[in-house]
C-alpha cells in the first residue's frame, strides 16, 4: 500500500506543477497580449469625435503662407517649405508649406513641456506608454483630411512634441 500511496502523491505533485506551469506562462502571456498591437498603436481613428485642437497661435493646415506669417509673425529661418519659430527657449514651432504654398504641416516643441497644453485638449483621450518610458497618442480625422499626435519623451527633460498634419489622399 505504502508504494501505490507515494506514486499517487508524486503523481499528484508533478501534476499540480504542471497545471501551475501552465497557469504562469498564461498569465504571462495574457499580460503580453494587454499591449496594443503596433497597428492600433499608430492611430485612433474617431469618425464621430470632433477635433478638440485644428490650430496653433491661429494658424490651420491649409492656410495659405502668407495668411499663416501674418498670424505667426517673423521667423528665424524662412523659406518657400518651412518657417522655422522660436517663441521661447521652452516653445519652438515649424510649420511646413507643401507645394501650393499652403501649410501642410504644424509641428511644436514645447522643452521640459513648458507651456505645453495638456494631452486631453489634444487628442482627447489619455496617452499610450511606450518600453522606454515615452507617451504618445495619434488621432486621425479622416473626415476632416488631418491627423494631431502628442508625444512626449522620456527622459530627465520630457519634451512635449505636438503635430498637426494633412492626410495624404
């Protein structure tokens, strides 16, 4: 009897290992899956949400150059493709003009993010962490022909980096 009664204890040992094996490497993987995939990372498609932010210090994508340098003021570096700004050592805009002359892209940095809005009056919801520390978010307005991301770094000094741009279509 001894002999049959220690196999069914080891078997019973070995087997209850083995199902807390399998419980673990599932959890692990469970926890895995949590992560959103790359494609779902990358944008956030809102057809009903409206654009909470569609311009910066007045300018909007599609204006046209000179509308845009009206509102914008005098840059330290111009040309007929980009506008180069420094409003502060803290806050530094690029704005981009495609080949019509009309603004393409909005591009601001916002050091040590001084100054910068907060990410719900951006994109509308909370941000995404990346390994390293980093958050993001992307939302794409079909609709409306642009995509608004936020990204801040990681990092001793988090710099605010927010990004307004025409779809290409």
């Amino acid at each position: 009897m001894r002999l049959s009664e220690y196999k069914f204890n080891s078997r019973l040992v070995k087997f209850l290992c083995l199902v807390a094996c399998i419980i673990v490497a599932l959890v692990i993987r469970i926890d895995g899956q949590t992560q959103p995939s790359k494609a779902s990372i990358t944008k956030f498609h809102s057809e009903a949400q409206q654009p909470i932010y569609r311009e910066y210090r007045g300018v909007r994508l599609n204006m046209t150059m000179e509308e845009a340098r009206a509102k914008i003021g005098k840059a330290e570096m111009q040309s007929d493709d980009l506008d180069y700004i420094v409003f502060s050592p803290n806050e530094i805009a690029q704005i981009a003009y495609n080949a019509a002359h009309r603004v393409a892209t909005i591009s601001v940095d916002y050091t040590g993010g001084i100054g910068a809005p907060d990410s719900l009056t951006v994109v509308g919801t909370s941000l995404l962490e990346r390994p390293d520390g980093s958050l993001y978010r992307m939302v794409e307005y079909e609709a409306e022909g642009f995509w608004v991301s936020y990204n801040k770094s990681a990092g001793p000094v988090r710099t605010v980096s927010i990004t307004l741009q025409l779809l290409n279509k």
